[in-house]
C-alpha cells in the first residue's frame, strides 16, 4: 500500500480531483476491475422519483417507440429499492421531498449512480428551489424543461458508458454528511 | 321568480350584492371575528339557507387574502339545477380564526386545511390544529427537514380482537405501488384498512405566490407546469381569464383549433390513464396497446408544436403557430384508427372475467360525490350529469354533437367505463370540427393590447418586451374550464397596478378529500386501484 501512495502521490477527493481523471483510472483498471464494470453497465435497474412532466417522458421509454431501440434491454425496472442501481431523480426539491430523497439513496446498495432529469433537479431555476448537487453526489445530468426523449436516452447511454469505463468512482460519504446545505 | 331574483330579495337590503352576470355577496363590515353567539348563529343561519333554501349544493372552491393586515375569505358555490355561481364575500378582520363549513359541505374540509396549512389561521372550532404545527412554521412556508412521523395508534380501553392487532404503516414515496408519487400512511390489520392519510407538500413550489411576479405573458409558460395531465387545459384557462377582462376577440379558426386541441389533449389524458390502470392491475397486453395509441397522440403534438407536452402554443387572441398542411387529414386518420382499436378493446375488457372481478370495488353513491365536490368524469361515473361543455358551452360547442356518458354506481369499473365512452366523444367532437374548419387566420393582431407588443410586418410573432403594459380591470373573478380530471378553476383579483391575488382550484386536491373514506374497509391490495381510478395528480394537487 505505502508503495503505490508514493508511486502515484497523495489521492485526492472525489470532489477536487484531478482534470485526468478518467485517464488515470482506465490505465489503473485490471482485467478482472474491466470485466465487472463492464458487466454492472449491461444490466441497470433504475428507480424513478418524482411525478412531474419529467417523469411523464420518462415512462414513455418503456413504450413502444423506436427511438426508444435498444435501450429497453438495459435498463430494467426492479423493486424494492434495496436491487436498484441508479436512482433517477426529476421534479424540484424543497425540504419536504428532500429527507425522502437521502432515504432513498441510503437504502440503495454500493455501487449506485445518481441521474438527475430536469432544469427543477439540476438548477431548481424554474420555480426557484434546491437544486440537486446540494443533496447527493451527481452523475450525469439531463437538461430541458421536459427534456425530450433523446436527450434522454443520450443520458442513459452516457451514464453506461462512464459506468464501463470506469470513470465513475463510488464515493464513501461520511456519516451525517448527506443534506448538508 | 328565478333564483336570482329570490336571493336578491331576501339578502339584498343587508349584503352588498352584484347580480350582474355571476351573482356576487359581500357581507356588512358589522361582522367581526371571532364572532359573539348572536352573530355565530346568524352567520350559520345565513349558510344554511343556501344549501337548503337555495340549493347551492356545491362548494366550488374557498380562497384566503391577506390585503395589508385586512383579511378576506371568498367562497364559490354551484346551484347545479339552473346553474348559478355564487360569490361570497366574508371579511375576517384581523382575527387569527375563521368558522368551518364542514358540517354543511364536506368538501370544506380540504380547502380549509390548506388554508391552515399555508397561512397563520386557524380554524375556529380548534380542528387541525395539530397538522399545522406539524406542516408550516411561522413565516408562512413550509418548513421540514426530517421525515414525518406515523401518528399512534391508540387501541380502545376494550378492545376487541382486530381493534388490537391494528398498526400505523408508510406506504410510499419509494415503496412499489406509489412509486415517487405520493405518501400514504395506512391503518391495517389483517391486510384490511380502517383509516389512511394522505401526506400532502411533497412537491409543493408555492406556484401561486411566484405568479404574481411574472409577466401575463411568462404566465402561460407557468401555467403549462402546473399540472402534468392537462398541459392544455391550464394555459388555457388563463389565456381565457385575460382574454374575457380585456374582452379580445376570437377569429373563429383560432377557436375550432383551440377545440381539438382540447380534445386531443383529453383523449390523450384518458388514454394515460387507461394505460396505468392496465399496467397497474396487471394486464401488460392491453397496457401495450394503449402505450401504442398513446404515441399516435404524441406524433400529433409533435407535428404542430414540435414538442410531446409543455406546447407553448396559446397566445392572447389565439393561437401562435397556423396549423401545418395536412395535420388535419393526419388528425382524422389517427381518430378513426384509435376509435377502432377502442373498441376492440373495450370487448375484450368485457369479456374478462378477472377485469369484472378486480375493478368490482370501492363504490361512490351520487350525493356523496356532490358533498365531496367531485366534478369530471369521477363525478359523472356516479350517474350525476353534469358537464360545463354543456352547460356553459364556449367556442363552438354548442353546435357540436356529442353525448355526456354517465357511470351507475361509481365503482372502480364505471370509472374506466366512463372515461373510456368519453374518449370516443372526443374522438366524435375531433371529427366533427376538422370537417367543417373555418377558413382565415388563427391570431387576432388587431387589437389593441397588441399594439406595442408585437413587430408590425415580422411574420413571426416577436413581440418587444419593453413598454409592455396591460391595465387590468379592478375586481374580482372566478372562472373554470372542463378538464380531463374536472373542473380546474381559477380565481383572480386584479387592481390597475397590475394582478394583486392568484388561486388555483385544483380538481385533484378535492378528489384526494375523498381518498380516505372510499379506501376504508377495503382490502390492503384495492388501495391502489382506488388511488388510480380517482386519477390524482400530486404535483398538481401541492401546487
């Protein structure tokens, strides 16, 4: 252990980390590391919260539309929470619904991705309210008030492929330190 | 000697009273609150003629103003027999309480715990005033930081068997049937449930309040996410609202459109509701089916605004964008495909023997309904007839043949059913317009609200945002418009200087009153099914 910290120098935080990120971590990956990130990006189970316009278009994806292709046998819903790996989240969050949403992601199983749809969950700017990275770690977000089907589906994609790559590093958060605003 | 006259003789001489178009009472400046036995009785005597003498049998909607200190309570009731909408005016002064009403109408209960939910009031008999300490802190927000907790349960000095067993369980915002939508807390033992809450403000933005600082224009937008089923319905009402103070004419292609927009937006409102019944209840291969038809409605959006919902269509004077060249023909064959595959279904739907079975439950009887101040097809599916297209018909239905389908005992089944016959009506309203279109332009320009807005010469509609003034007529007004889930309401209080009170009447905050009691005695796995067949919308009903 003490070899590799002075090989590669002190690690930083997820937070603060280095531009290179994904560079360095594709190169530390080993083949049994590649295998199981690619094998956790060919089946994720999301779990969707909110009831907004959001939410609507994204019910659409389990729908019969072309544009919609592939992506169905990636993405199966599961219940309960405990067998789901990405959290989707859309609507605005006001300190009602928050305590929910941190609910949520503590009852979820190491690894777990977070999606955040919606100019409400990523700014809040629409009816003035929290936006999301106040809350949770982020992992990629989708843009429109709604966002339309591809650029949903773009995000999925981006969030599978970030998965297999490896790009994403699960951080472990201290005890109390989710909700702090 | 109509109604009007009646209530003008008997309350005129005491009550400031208008009786122009929609009748109006105020009530003397001698009330003050909280009221001397004298007055109480009064005060009661005065609502109880109403509902009997005159037959208002339905309390519409109740609205709270705080005007610089001087507090104001406006109530709207609903004769239904010769349809007659009633204002009534109560100024409260500056007391903290205000009377019930629901002992006459239950329906109150709902509006006035949100009145106490969202402002420092309190009810004058004591009720509810626990739920506010737990909902709102003192700058009049709502203000929770942790989850809130499942009331106890206390069993009965003697208690029979199930009486003990009886426990409190959370069902929801992220356990299987509610997925992210809604909280409910359960009263059950043995898989049977006796008593349930609805935890409301989960997705609560103070929609009213932010309204007033827009502009009536950025308002449209606004109100395009006020509810998620009736992206149509509610610009629309506002549109209408500005529309009627600032009496802006209508060219008459603007208005057939604007109807097959709303019927389209109904149609496709209904087919998502069939759709998560079908799914919901475990029926995946009619759901599909109506997931396909689903997507034939959104093609149809998508021609003519370039978007599946959230349009940004509607303007002042009519409608933003010409229709493109053969979306009516493309309008006509989706309606006559969708009618045919409606059809089919509904046999085979009939023809089930465990549809029959799991949509037998949780009847509604018809006086319960109006109590509740149901309104939509969750009214009419109780045999009540009563639908504004027809009562108060605007644009042109009047001339449009179609029939008001109407349910038997208000069970889960005749809610399908009477949403299922009104999609075909829609589909029948859709046909009717696109074949008798009127030729000309779909905006009128010419008015003169207009004037400074819009660049004379542009084809596009770019208007300037400076300058920009619109001088509003000084009172009050309540107007509705027949949505998808009922009759979305909106009432407004404008000076000169501009919109000074905003208030949505939301159709699914007054059906959630109702939740409670149709769910109790039932079994645990029915829950949902009563919550899908009432049609809630969340996000609509916290506003």
């Amino acid at each position: 252990m003490k070899t590799h910290e002075n090989r590669l120098g002190p690690r930083k935080s997820f937070w603060g980390g280095p531009a290179g990120l994904s560079f360095y971590s594709l190169n530390s990956m080993n083949f049994l590391e590649r295998l199981k990130s690619w094998s956790q990006s060919e089946l994720l189970s999301p779990f969707v919260l909110g009831a907004n316009c959001c939410a609507r278009e994204l019910y659409r994806l389990s729908g019969p539309n072309p544009q919609v292709g592939s992506i169905r046998e990636n993405f199966i819903e599961s219940e309960p929470i405990e067998s789901c790996d990405v959290l989707v989240v859309s609507g605005i969050i006001n300190e009602q619904i928050r305590p929910y949403i941190i609910e949520a992601y503590e009852r979820m199983l190491s690894p777990r991705y977070v999606l955040a749809v919606g100019t409400c969950t990523a700014t809040g700017a629409v009816f003035d309210t929290m936006a999301i990275d106040k809350i949770l770690p982020v992992d990629v977000y989708v843009g429109g008030c709604p966002p339309t089907l591809d650029s949903l589906i773009n995000g999925l994609e981006l969030l599978r492929e970030r998965i297999r790559k490896g790009t994403i590093r699960q951080v472990e958060l201290k005890e109390g330190a989710l909700g702090e605003s | 000697m109509s109604l009007r006259d009646e209530l003008f003789k008997k309350f005129g001489t005491k009550f400031q009273s208008s009786f122009s178009d929609k009748g109006s009472l105020v009530f003397p400046e001698d009330f003050s609150f909280p009221l001397d036995s004298e007055e109480t009785t009064l005060y009661q005597d005065f609502f109880f003629q109403l509902k009997d003498e005159f037959r208002f049998h339905m309390l519409i909607d109740i609205c709270y103003e705080d005007v610089s200190g001087e507090r104001f309570l406006y109530y709207q009731f609903l004769n239904l027999e010769v349809y007659f909408c009633l204002q009534v005016t109560v100024p409260i002064g500056n007391s903290n309480y205000f009377p019930s009403l629901s002992s006459l109408w239950k329906s109150s209960e709902v509006f006035e715990s949100d009145i106490v939910k969202h402002h420092e009031l309190f009810l004058s008999d004591g009720r509810k005033t626990q739920q506010r300490q737990v909902l709102a802190s003192a700058n009049n927000k709502i203000n929770q930081d942790e989850i809130i907790p499942l009331p106890e349960y206390q069993i009965p000095l003697r208690p029979t068997e199930s009486q003990r067993q009886r426990y409190w369980k959370r069902f929801g915002p992220h356990s299987s049937p509610f997925n992210g939508k809604v909280r409910v807390d359960l009263l059950i033992s043995e898989e049977r449930v006796f008593d349930s809450r609805l935890v409301p403000g989960l997705y609560f933005r103070d929609f009213e309040k932010k309204c007033l600082t827009k502009d009536p224009f950025n308002m449209i937008f606004f109100f395009e996410r006020l509810c998620i089923k009736d992206c149509v319905f509610a610009p629309l009402l506002w549109v209408e609202t500005i529309e009627q103070s600032f009496s802006i004419p209508l060219p008459d292609k603007a208005k057939a459109i604007r109807m097959v927009w709303m019927e389209l937006a109904r149609v496709e409102g209904h087919l998502t509701f069939l759709w998560e019944l079908a799914q919901e209840l475990g029926f995946f291969v009619e759901a599909s089916v109506f997931a396909e038809l689903l997507e034939q409605v959104y093609h149809l959006f998508n021609i003519y605004s370039g978007k599946t919902q959230n349009f940004s269509l509607f303007t002042f004077g009519g409608m933003k964008k010409e229709s493109p060249i053969g979306w009516g023909t493309e309008c006509l064959e989706a309606a006559k495909y969708i009618y045919k595959v409606i059809e089919e279904v509904e046999r085979e739907f009939n023809r089930n023997p465990r549809w029959m079975e799991v949509t037998k439950g949780f009847p509604m009887s018809a006086g319960k309904a109006l109590e509740y101040g149901f309104t939509g097809p969750n009214l009419r599916a109780c045999g009540v007839n009563f639908d504004t297209r027809k009562t108060q018909p605007t644009y042109f239905y009047d001339d449009v043949d179609f029939e008001v389908p109407l349910g038997i005992d208000g069970t889960t089944y005749d809610r399908f059913l009477v949403r299922l016959e009104e999609l075909k009506q829609s589909l029948r309203i859709i046909n009717q317009v696109l074949d008798h279109l009127p030729a000309g332009k779909v905006i009128n320009k010419e008015h003169l609200m207009y004037e400074s807005l819009y660049d004379e010469g542009s084809s596009d509609l770019s208007y300037n945002f400076e300058g920009r003034t619109c001088p509003y007529r000084e009172g009050t007004s309540f107007s509705s418009i027949e949505a998808t889930e009922g009759q979305l309401g909106l009432f407004i209080r404008t000076a000169p200087s501009g919109l000074k009170k905003l208030h949505v009447r939301s159709p699914s905050l007054v059906h959630s009153g109702a939740f409670s009691e149709l769910i109790r005695g039932g079994e645990l796995s029915g829950v949902f099914t009563a919550f899908q067949s009432l049609n809630l919308d969340p996000w609509e009903m916290d506003r």
